[in-house]
C-alpha cells in the first residue's frame, strides 16, 4: 500500500472580534467527516490583530487527504450544483 497523497492549502481567516477563530474551530471539527476524512484542518494560530480596521485574523492549514485527480469538481454529484467555470 503506498503513502497517502497530501496536498495543503494555505488559509487565513478575518472578522469581527473572533469569529475567524469561531469558525476555524468549527472547520476543524466538522470538515473531517464532511470530506469522508478526506480534509482535516491543522493547527490554528492564535489571533493577530488586523492591521486595517477592527476584529481579528487566523492563519491554519487544510490538509487534503488522497484528494481526486480525476478531473471532477465535486459539484456533478449535488442537485442544483453549477457546472465549473470554463477554463
């Protein structure tokens, strides 16, 4: 059995008070079984100012699990889904 593939994506979060944080911890715990555990989120920063204006940021890292290389966009499965954007 081979090694899993991981890609990761980058992420930064900003709002009012904390609710980046608020919903960065709700991304963390539900994005596993949404994405059959295909997308778990890593650790999350504390929070740092905004350098313009009020509330708060976060940075945090998605870890895509095994993610599809077949080409498909997710969406043909999903009633009312939009077709993907031509190239």
């Amino acid at each position: 059995m081979s090694a899993p593939k991981i890609r990761v994506i980058k992420a930064r979060l900003s709002g009012e008070g904390d609710d980046a944080g608020a919903v960065a911890e709700l991304l963390a715990r539900l994005l596993p079984a949404l994405s059959e555990g295909r997308c778990q989120v890593g650790e999350i920063s504390p929070a740092y100012p905004n350098r313009r204006g009020t509330g708060a940021r976060r940075y945090f890292d998605l870890y895509l699990i095994n993610p599809d290389t077949t080409g498909r966009t997710g969406t043909e499965d999903r009633p009312g889904a939009r077709p993907p954007l031509p190239g």
